[in-house]
C-alpha cells in the first residue's frame, strides 16, 4: 500500500515539470537604425546618463533632485507598488505548495449529583496538494515575477520622470530670476536716460514727446518686473510640491553666471540602447512577458485538475492517556474536469492572446515613440545651440546701439526715438538670450530622460 501512494507522488512530481503555453523569448525586434538621424558629437559613456543632472555641476540642483527621491509623494507611492508587487508574488507561489490544517476539541460533562464526569477528546491533522501537473500555476508565477518587474520599471520611469521636473522647474527658476536682474538693470539705465531727458526739457532743447517717450519706455519695463517676480514664487511653489514638501521649507540661492550658463556634453549612445535604458520600455517588455504567462495559465484550465489529500486523526474518552490508541491515517487522491463551460475556456485562451498581441503593439508603439522623442530632442538641442550664439551677438550689438544713440542724443546728433527703440531692443536682445539658455538647459534634461537617464 505504502508503495501506491509513493508511486502516485512520484508520478505527480514527475507530471509537474509539464508547462502549457508558449514560453516568452524576448520582445520582438522592432528595427531600429544604427545610429541617430540627428546626431549629436559623441561623448563619455552610458554611464553618465544615471545622474546626468551632476553634469551642470550645480550643487543645489543635485541636492533638490536627492531630495525629491527620497521625500516625493510620487516616489513613496511607487515604492508601496513595489510591496504590493512582491505580496502578490509570494501570495501566488505558495500555490505551488501543499496546504495543511490541524484542529483539536476536547469535552467534559458531569453529573451534580453523583459527583462524577467522563469526556472526549478528538484531533485531526490534514493536508492537501495540487500538483502543477499542466504548469498553470508555474504561469501563473512567471507572470507575478513580470508584473513585479513591470512595476519596478515603472518605479524608475516616476524616478527619471521626477529628476526631470525637479530639473527644468529649477531652470525655469533661474531664468525668471535672470529676467527679473536684466528688467531691474534695464530700468535703472532707463531711468537715467529719463533724467538726461528731463534735463534738456528744461531748458527746452527737447520737446514734450520725447519726455512721454522716455516714460512710456519706463513703464513698459516696470510692468515686465511683476511677471518675473510671480513666475519665481510659481517656480518656487512648484518645487516645494515636487519635493513633498511646502514652499517655506524650499531656499533656494541664484548660482554663478559661470555655473548656470554652462551646457555639458550628452552621451547619445546608439538607439539599440534605448531598449535597456529606458524605463518605459523596460516595463513594456515586463507587460508582454506577463500576457505570454497568461496564455499558458489558460490553457492550463482546460485540463483536468488533481489533487492529493491526506487526514491523520485520533480521539479518547476520559482517559487522554489513550488518545493515540485510537489513532488513523488515511490517503487519496481526486481528479475533476470541467464539462460544461468549455467555450468560457477557449475564450479565456483568446482573449489571453489578443492581451499578448496587444502588448506587442504597446511595447511597439513605446519604442518608436521613445526613438521620435530622443530625435525631437536633438533636432532641438540643434537649433537652439545655433541660435544662441546669434543671440549673444545680437544682445551685445543691441547694448552697443543703446549707448551710441544715447551719446547722439546727448550731442544733439539724434532724436530720443531712437534711444528708445535701442533700449526695447537691447531689452528684448537679453531676455532672448535669457529664454535661449533656459531653452538649452531644459532640452537636455528632456534629452537625457528620454535616452533613459535618471535611474
């Protein structure tokens, strides 16, 4: 007897290494070219895309971003998807395992008139299992360990995703302050050129137009400062929720000209890389792995299912020194088959497939859009990299203009009208210079998150 038993394990062991389904061997090729179409001067290593923030060599941007990481709402939130992940992981493989149970009862009953009593005593010791005969449940966990994987990508891509924002908030700060400096010192200059103005009013060597001219002038600027000084609290408040925190807990300070004018190299690496670097694409390869399992776990149900139980009892009057005189064991095994509900099985194989075939789509869909995004970028970088020494040059030649028809005026050479369509333009002239570098600084944090830096 005890070798039928052992036989039947041996033979549901062996059964178990059966697995249904088709097996997942990778995201399929999606083609990409070898090198970028508009590429960029080649740099340093992959490596640096990890914390490609350090690369401006702003200290106070580093610090916000490893702050955002460790107090972010966004990041606790992913973190707790991650333990939920790994829950239901552990909670699907113990499928895979022999469940038990034990009970024990005990009775004792007396009469009050004869002083005497007798009881019972009972217990039971059961255990079961069903053998992965048709490997649904061995799906079942392959697709647990994908969705764990999908929800760590996706914990990256909210991580890239939050040191980008941290980043071009933090830029769009500096460039709200640097407009409010060149507003500020524009005014001053202004204001000196309205007392120059003032002074030949006087004594009437210019006329009332060129004193509403200068002020109008004044005035346009004054409006400009407000904005500049709302875009810095907005900026500000921006971050403080970025950071999980509130705006009094953010101190910011304006660092050198040297510092937030610099624009480091970017190591574009080969689109190829995109498929291992980006986050995103990560958890799309994670999701179709997920819907390949599942195909096999449905089709695990349409087979039959079996199962081993086994009960081990014993029980004893009043005496408990005879509870295990009376003790048994026995074993048994069980199989079913589901008969009629077979369509609802065979839809739940093709809905499984379509699932799988969409997820190839999806993980399509997210690499082309991965390789437009990194492309917009550069084209981007591109252009405004060849502007911005047109700006320069035009934000020098504007200033030059402003001083030379200032002395013009002065000498009697030129009227004010055109000390005052100098200054708008050397004004307009540094706030595109301004706009062009928040625009460099901020194009390369898209275009380092988008080859797949930050985690």
């Amino acid at each position: 007897m005890k070798i039928k038993y052992l036989s039947l394990l041996a033979l549901a062991a062996f059964l178990s290494s059966c697995q249904l389904g088709p097996n997942f061997t990778g995201a399929p090729d999606q083609g990409l070219p070898a090198t970028w179409v508009n590429a960029l001067p080649p740099s340093s290593g992959d490596e640096d895309l990890t914390a490609w923030w350090q690369s401006f060599g702003d200290t106070q941007l580093s610090a916000l971003i490893n702050r955002g990481f460790q107090s972010s709402p966004d990041m606790v939130s992913a973190a707790l998807a991650i333990a939920k992940a790994e829950a239901s992981l552990r909670s699907t493989r113990s499928g895979l395992f022999p469940t038990g149970s034990v009970s024990f009862s005990g009775t004792n009953a007396g009469d009050f008139t004869t002083s005497t009593s007798h009881g019972s005593w009972s217990g039971a010791l059961s255990a079961s299992w069903t053998p992965d005969i048709w490997g649904g449940t061995r799906r079942e966990v392959e697709a647990a360990y994908a969705s764990l994987g999908s929800t760590k990508a996706a914990a990256n891509a909210t991580r890239a995703a939050l040191a980008s924002s941290i980043a071009t908030t933090y830029f769009e700060w500096i460039s709200a302050k640097e407009s409010l400096r060149i507003a500020r010192e524009q005014l001053e200059y202004q204001e000196r050129t309205y007392r120059i103005v003032q002074q030949k009013a006087a004594v009437g060597m210019v006329a009332n137009l060129e004193l509403a001219e200068s002020r109008a002038t004044i005035a346009s600027t004054r409006a400009q400062i407000p904005t500049y000084e709302a875009n810095i609290r907005s900026c500000e408040n921006a971050l403080a929720t970025l950071l999980g925190t509130t705006v009094d807990q953010v101190h910011l300070s304006m660092p050198s000209r040297t510092t937030y004018n610099r624009i480091p190299r970017v190591p574009t690496g080969l689109p190829s890389e995109l498929l291992r670097r980006r986050p995103d694409i990560v958890q799309a390869e994670y999701n179709l792995h997920r819907a390949t399992a599942n195909i096999g776990a449905r089709v695990a149900d349409l087979f039959p299912s079996f199962s081993i139980t086994g009960r081990a009892n014993a029980s004893s009057g009043s005496d408990f020194a005879n509870y295990f005189q009376g003790a048994a064991w026995s074993l048994g095994a069980s199989a079913s088959q589901t008969i009629f509900n077979r369509t609802a099985l065979n839809e739940n194989v093709n809905i499984a497939e379509l699932e799988r075939d969409s997820s190839a789509q999806a993980y399509r869909k997210t690499v082309l859009a991965a390789f437009a995004e990194v492309e917009d970028c550069l084209i981007a970088y591109a252009r405004l990299t060849n502007q911005l020494p047109q700006y320069q040059s035009a934000a020098a030649a504007n200033k030059e203009a402003a001083e030379l028809s200032l002395r013009r005026f002065n000498s009697g050479e030129s009227d004010f009208l055109n000390v005052a369509a100098s200054e708008r333009a050397w004004l307009s002239a540094e706030l595109n210079l301004i706009s062009t570098r928040q625009q460099i600084r901020m194009t390369l944090a898209r275009l380092c998150t988008a080859l797949g830096g930050g985690w």
